[in-house]
C-alpha cells in the first residue's frame, strides 16, 4: 500500500473492518447455499444429467447468453 492512502489510520482500520464484514456476509449467502443444495440432495430432490442433457443445458445457456451480447451491442 502507498503511503498516504489512507490518512489517518482509522481510516485504513475502518475499510478493512469493512472489507471483512463484505466477506463474511458473501460467505454466509455460498454457506446458505451449499447448506440448500446438501438438503436437496439428502431429501432426494435433485436431476440426473445424461451427456445430451447437459449438452442441451449449455447450449441453451450459450444461446441465451449470446442473445444478451447481441442485444446489449445494439445501439
């Protein structure tokens, strides 16, 4: 860090208590969902892929995706 970026030093404790806070609030929501989806797997609600399957999931996600870029290019 450059000197004088943050001044005074309460400053610098601030933001870094800041930035803490942002990641362990960032960690609760992945741990709520990773929490979710062991749920579903224990309660047996889940889907089986197959390779076409999937194929299909990311072809349309591609496609969609694709459509997004095109429309945001236009003018």
């Amino acid at each position: 860090m450059q000197a004088g970026t943050f001044s005074p030093a309460d400053e610098a404790l601030r933001e870094a208590v800041e930035l803490l806070e942002q990641r362990k609030t960032e960690l609760q929501g992945i741990r709520g969902l990773v929490k979710e989806g062991l749920d579903d797997l224990d309660s047996g609600n889940y889907e089986d892929f197959t390779d076409e399957s999937l194929r299909e999931l990311f072809d349309g996600v591609e496609s969609r995706g694709r459509q997004r870029l095109t429309a945001e290019r236009r003018p």
